[in-house]
C-alpha cells in the first residue's frame, strides 16, 4: 500500500496510544513522579515528563490532559498506600489510636513509598499550586475517610487534629530528622502517640 493510499491517522490520537496503553501509563507516571521530586511542580513540564518516559508528548496529553491532572495522579499514585491508614478506624473505637499510629508509622518505614511521600511533601511545602492541590487530595482521601467512620462529634476535625499530628511527627522524623525522634523505636513511638490520637478519635 502506497503513503498515499494508507489510512489517514485519527486527529487527536497519537500513534500508540491504543497498543501497550497501561505501560505507557504506566512509565508516564513512573517519569512524573521522578521529575516533580526532581524539579518541582512549576519547574516540571510536560516534554521533559514526556523525555524521561521515552514517549511523545502528545502521549502525555493523551493520557492525562494537562500538567495539573498528571500531578493529581500521581499524587494517587503516590499517596494509595497511605489510604490504607483510614481502615484502621473502621476496626471501632477500642484501640483505634495505636492501629492508626502503626499503620501510618509502619508506612513511613517502608523506605521506597517514604521516599515518594517527602519528594511529593517538600514539592507542596515550595510551590502554592502545589500545596493546594496536596490539600484538597488529601482532605478528600484521606480526612473524609478517616472521619466517616468516627461516633464523635466533630469528626471531620477530629481526624485532622490526629492527621496533623501525624504529618508532624513524620515532618519531625523523616524528613528533617530531628534527633533523637529521628532514631528512636517506631514500637516506642507507637506507645507515646496512640494516647494522643485515641483522645482525638473517640473522646468526646
């Protein structure tokens, strides 16, 4: 078949975005994810996103749209681990603080998904697109979850009292690694916090 007789490609779709699309997705994400740590929210761009991929950027618009809806998913991408947190309060009252402060310590601790949440957190700490965007993940993730399985009143308070409590002691910990909290037995870290979230949870 001559190039004049081939089938014109559909506008609007680059070539391969139907053939091996998860992958694609898949490293489109993977790239994101390395240049917004790397560079920032505002520094990052699409063809750079696109070059670290190996893909077009056409491609990354394919799949994602914009520069706004690629962060946002790879902020999901990022953060699913942690989404996990909130089934420790739908196990009732008795002992919720210590589930959720081992479950949230005991993410933390996993060096490849701790790795992930402090580039994405110092992106957010540097750079107001960015910052609001974090938020509105998270309240919506994460807080709202947390605080529909709470019997208090105020809920949606209570579970971001207990979440800045956390991102603080994780801020502490992790990221400026204050001694010796930055060292210190995440068991005993566990036996010192859950009182506090046990009280932001379930008093009333």
């Amino acid at each position: 078949m001559s190039a004049e007789e081939a089938p014109a490609r559909r506008r609007g779709r680059p070539a391969g975005s139907r053939a091996g699309a998860p992958r694609t997705r898949e490293a489109i994400l993977a790239a994101a994810r390395s240049e917004f740590a790397a560079r920032g929210y505002a520094k990052a761009s699409i063809r750079g996103i696109a070059r670290a991929a190996g893909v077009d950027p056409a491609l990354v618009h394919h799949h994602f749209g914009s520069k706004d809806q690629l962060f946002a998913a790879a902020l999901e991408i990022t953060f699913a681990p942690a989404l996990m947190v909130h089934d420790a309060v739908a196990g009732g009252p008795e002992g919720v603080g210590e589930r959720l402060a081992r479950s949230f310590l005991s993410l933390w601790e996993q060096p490849e998904v701790r790795e992930r949440l402090i580039a994405v957190i110092r992106s957010a700490l540097t750079e107001d697109q960015a910052t609001v965007m974090l938020r509105e993940f998270v309240s919506r993730e994460l807080m709202e979850r947390i605080a529909a399985g709470l019997d208090v009143p105020e809920p949606q308070l209570r579970a971001e009292l207990a979440a800045s409590h956390m991102v603080g002691l994780a801020l502490a910990r992790y990221v400026i690694r204050v001694e010796p909290l930055a060292s210190a037995d995440p068991e005993e870290l566990v036996r010192l916090v859950a009182p506090v979230l046990q009280r932001y949870l379930t008093e009333r």
